[in-house]
C-alpha cells in the first residue's frame, strides 16, 4: 500500500499551470493539476481513455465540447475518449484539480 497526500504536490508556478504525478501505471495515470488565477489548460482530447477529476481547492470553470461549467471544491467532473476538454483557473485564488486518466 502507498499512502501519498494530494497537498505534497501542490506547487504553483507563475509562469504556467502545473502537472504533479502521485501514480502511474500502464493502464492509468493520477496526478494532481494547480493553477493559479487566469491560467488555463488548453482544449484537448485524450482518445481511447476516460478522465474523472476531483476539485480539491479554488474554483474555475471546465469545458467539454464546449459545455462551459463552473466547478468549486468537491465537484467530480468526467470527460470520456474523443471528447475535448479544457480548465481555466476563473477565480480568485489557486485552483488544484486531483485527476485520474484510465485507459481503455
């Protein structure tokens, strides 16, 4: 059993978003995402896989295929294979999102 705390990779830069792996393997990836306000990860798919991400601080909004959501503390999101998906940091403070990409 590995035990990791979601707060030991969360580190923001002010040059840009940033990407902390807690666990990988060959089918499935768990990494923590943080930006801070205006920063934004650009529109994009990820084929042949599912996301499910978790907020774990801030608010900001998530778009997928162009379904624009504001998303706050707790809320679960789930974006599915071709489908194009995209974060920006709208608020006032860091925003760290907790995701894991599952392989098909």
């Amino acid at each position: 059993m590995d035990i990791r705390n979601a707060t030991e990779v969360q580190d923001y830069q002010e040059s840009r978003f940033t990407k902390n792996i807690l666990y990988q393997n060959d089918k499935s990836t768990a990494f923590v995402l943080n930006f801070l306000p205006g920063q934004m990860l650009p529109p994009h798919p990820h084929p042949n896989a599912h996301v499910y991400l978790y907020t774990i601080e801030g608010t900001g909004t998530c778009t997928i295929d162009g379904d624009e959501q504001v998303i706050s503390v707790k809320d679960v999101i789930h974006c599915e294979n071709q489908q194009i998906l995209s974060i920006e940091n709208t608020g006032e403070g860091p925003l760290s999102i907790y995701v894991v990409l599952a392989k098909e």
